[in-house]
C-alpha cells in the first residue's frame, strides 16, 4: 500500500483488521484493510489521511 512503518502501526492500534498464525508475522489483506479505513474515516489523497 506504500506507507510507512509509523503508519503502519499508527492504524494497528486504531484497531486495523489483520491476521496471524500461530507463531507467525501478521499478515494484512488489502481489501479488509481499505474498507477499514474507509469506514474509519480515513481518505487517500497521496497518502492515507484522516
């Protein structure tokens, strides 16, 4: 999605939909997370803003 690690975290605890196995990395599907953020309020313009 091009943003950054700060951002990244940012929205992960505003509560940003992801997945993990046991043991495993988090993992993000695209689609779960844009309508996350839509419905967050977020928009993007350049970058995702609120």
């Amino acid at each position: 999605m091009g943003i950054s690690t700060t951002l990244l975290y940012k929205f992960r605890k505003a509560g940003m939909p992801y997945h993990q196995l046991p043991g495993g990395r988090p993992y993000y599907l695209v689609d779960e997370v844009i309508v996350w953020l839509r419905n967050a309020g977020y928009r993007q313009e350049k970058i995702w803003t609120k």
